[in-house]
C-alpha cells in the first residue's frame, strides 16, 4: 500500500522476509491434501502449522508494540479513535496505551471473546458456537455438545490469547488482560447480518454490518467483457487470497469438472498447473470479483465462504458452490447451505462427479436461484447502507470520545452478581426456612394433639 488520499501509510521492521510467509501460506495447501497419516500424527502435523501462524502473529505484534519511535509518531498525531481488528489485538492495546476510544471491525472471535467482551448474552440453547456446524434449531444431543463447548470457551481463550496476556503487561505496565481491554471497546462493527444469522441477541453497540464491502457494479474491461459474453453464462471461482495453490489432484478435478460444463469459467489462481487448460476457462492472478459477480451472466459462484465473497455473492443474488478451507468458513457455507441458496462441499472428498453434480444444482435448479434471490432482497432491505452506518458510528465515537452510554453494566458485576447467584441462595435460605418453620410448627401441633387425644 502506498500513500492514499485520505490515509497516510506508515510501515514498520519485521525480522521475517516473504520466503517465510510463503512458507506458512503454503501450510493451506497441506490442509487440501488427503493424507494416510494416522490421526495422533495429523493432529501433530497440525499443531505444528498452528504454532508456526501463530509465532508469526506473535512476532509481528511485537515488533510494533515495542517499536518505540512508531508508538511515539502515533502518540503525537492527536487522533480521535482507533479502527481495529481485535481478532489480534495489537490495535486494541495501542488505544489503550495512548487512551483513544476502539472502534472494533470484525467477522467475530472463535472462542466468543468478542461477545463476552461486549457483554453480550450467548445462550448455548440456540445460538450455535464457532466451528459446530449447527443451526439455531438444535436437538438435545447437539445443545449438550453446543454447551460443553460454551464451556470450554473461557480455556480456549486462553489457549488463545495468553501471549497477548502477556504483551499487555508488558506494553501497557499494568495488571490487565485482553479480555478487560477488548471490554473497553466502544462500538463493535461485526460484519454480520440476520438475512445469513440466525438470530440472536446483542447488545447497544454492536452495529451489524455485513456486506459493507458490497459495493455497485462497475464497468468490466472490454476484454473481459467479450471474453464472458455467451448465452450460457458464466462461473466466478476464487478461494480468496489465502489459498494461492492447490495440490495438483485437486486442480485436475476443478478441471475436468469444468471442461464438461457449457459456462466459461473465470478462475483466480496463481498457483501452477500441469496439464492443459480447457477452452472455457480464464486463469487470472486477480479478478475483479465484485463486478464479475454483478454482471447479469453470473451463473454461479465457487468460493471458499470467507465473509467477504460471500456477503458479495448474497448482494448480488449469486447460488454458490462452497469448498470451506479452514476457519469460520465451515460455519459461513453451513449458514448460507440452510436457507437453500447453496451446496456445501468437502474439499477432502470432493470429485468430478460430486464437483459437477453441485454445479449443475445450482445453476439449473431454479430453487437455488430463487431462495438466494429472497435472501439478496432481505439483505438489502435496510434504511442505511453498512458502508454509511459504520461511518456514522465512527464518527459518532469521534464526536463524543466513545460510546459510555451503550455499555451495559454487565462490565460492573462478577459471574456470581451475573447469574444473581447470591439472590438465589437468598430466596433458596427464605425458602428453606419458611419450609423449616412450617414442619417445626405442624410437629408441635401434632404433638399437642396427640398428648390431648392420649389424656381424653
């Protein structure tokens, strides 16, 4: 990124080069690859990769937080807010340090980190936790699983976020966490939106912005123009940036798959390809997805399910093919597979025959077209646009230097006030010695009556 119109760009030192970052985007492809390893030694292999992400997210927050010079420029720009991402948190402790109000966007948090910090109720009756693959509907042996999980989430936090624990201690010099420093946060923008969720509840200054990357169509360069013109149409494949290669058998299955279908192709891939490349099909290192997507010959859509092709893919009424990689990607195809406008397929198991099967039910069974079209027109039901309202409420936290008002007193209680625990063992003592008094007073009346009958 260079300098921009209305931002300024300042980087900073990393001790890593681009040959280790490929090292670790290369860890994707080993996660498509079907392998013969027992499950001790995949869970290992991993474990390892998890490390290996992770060591680099750790590395990188160091650098800037302890980058002195850089926090000092920062400190003397007089800024209003902080916009940030807390999935890493290295924004959300910069605000702190230099005392602005959070501005947070984001898809969510595996652990719920970011509803706990927003004190936000999560019922595991109904509302369905990262990576389950469950709907709001849940039967008994799924709400079980769906509470053991909510249960462990405070351990997978931890698990999580203990480096950064740590780093706040360090960066910030007080005994603080990142769970009371996210909790600090002003307004959360979640890209999120109920015609996909299922609803739930949230609090004051959690602003739903899904889709706010949608943006109009604009006008495709004239050789793509001509290129996706034909009465057939076409099909927009991308599995976002993260996955820049595909083992080869895969690739040879999205090709032949595609070679028996009438609609051109447009593929963005930058990895290698043995083999020769079908008629119907366009390679491209970039695509611009948004118009492509836009564009009335869009049949189909085959994606990964990451939140921002897939809010793409709903605003402008395109069925998908889902291939979920890693992630809330699971989670994102299973959401929009349950209101019927898409078909979910494992990646591990997937074929020409299934990979050609569900492209032909999406394009040719109109149901798929129809309920996304339902699902596009909710979407877009709406007074004010997500671009405009995560503006506005940006700037709101500007003007007013946060958003104390729309912070629950959630943040004041411990879990025993939380769950009125201790007006529960209170009502429990009433209770119990109403219960207690009313048996000691029956017993003497007993007892006289029977002494009474006994001197009759």
């Amino acid at each position: 990124m260079g300098p921009g119109k209305h931002y300024n760009t300042v980087t900073y030192p990393v001790p890593y080069d681009k040959a280790f970052i490929d090292s670790i985007m290369s860890t994707h492809k080993d996660v498509m690859r079907k392998s013969t390893q027992s499950f001790v030694e995949k869970v290992k292999k991993r474990f390892a990769q998890i490390q290996k992400i992770t060591g680099l997210i750790h590395t990188t927050a160091e650098t800037l937080l302890f980058n002195a010079s850089l926090i000092s420029h920062l400190a003397q720009q007089n800024f209003d807010a902080v916009l940030t991402d807390p999935m890493v948190p290295t924004g959300s402790l910069i605000a702190r340090k230099l005392g602005l109000p959070t501005v947070n966007l984001l898809r969510g948090i595996p652990c719920s980190l970011d509803m706990k910090a927003a004190g936000c109720p999560s019922p595991p009756s109904f509302v369905p936790r990262f990576f389950t693959g469950y709907t709001d509907k849940m039967n008994f042996k799924q709400r079980a699983f769906n509470t053991l999980i909510a249960l462990l989430e405070p351990l997978m936090c931890r698990l999580l976020y203990w480096h950064f624990d740590h780093l706040a201690y360090q960066f910030l010099g007080e005994e603080v966490g990142i769970a009371e420093v996210l909790s600090d946060s002003a307004i959360w923008l979640l890209r999120s939106d109920f015609a996909l969720e299922f609803p739930r509840p949230l609090m004051p200054n959690i602003i739903l912005v899904g889709g706010i990357n949608c943006n109009v169509r604009n006008p495709l360069p004239e050789d793509l123009e001509s290129w996706v013109s034909g009465e057939h149409g076409f099909v927009v494949f991308t599995l976002g940036t993260m996955i820049s290669d595909m083992p080869e058998e895969i690739t040879a299955i999205f090709l032949e798959a595609f070679r028996q279908i009438p609609q051109k192709v447009i593929w963005r891939y930058t990895g290698s390809i043995t083999g020769g490349v079908p008629e119907n099909v366009k390679i491209m290192k970039w695509v611009p997805q948004n118009d492509l997507l836009a564009h009335p010959g869009a049949r189909a859509f085959i994606t990964h399910a990451g939140s921002h092709g897939l809010f793409e893919g709903i605003c402008h009424a395109v069925p998908m093919l889902m291939v979920p990689i890693s992630g809330d990607q699971p989670d994102n195809a299973q959401r929009l597979a349950s209101k019927g406008a898409g078909v979910v397929l494992d990646i591990l198991s997937i074929t020409t025959e299934s990979l050609l099967k569900g492209l032909n039910d999406i394009i040719k069974d109109p149901r798929y077209k129809e309920n996304m079209l339902r699902l596009s027109s909710l979407h877009k039901d709406r007074p004010v646009e997500p671009l405009d309202l995560s503006v506005h409420w940006t700037e709101f936290v500007m003007r007013h230097k946060g958003a104390k008002h729309l912070k629950a007193a959630v943040h004041d209680l411990n879990w025993f006030q939380y769950y009125c625990l201790d007006v529960i063992v209170l009502l429990a003592t009433v209770v119990l010695v109403f219960v207690m008094l009313t048996v000691k007073c029956l017993k003497l009346c007993f007892s006289r009556l029977s002494r009474k009958r006994k001197q009759d």
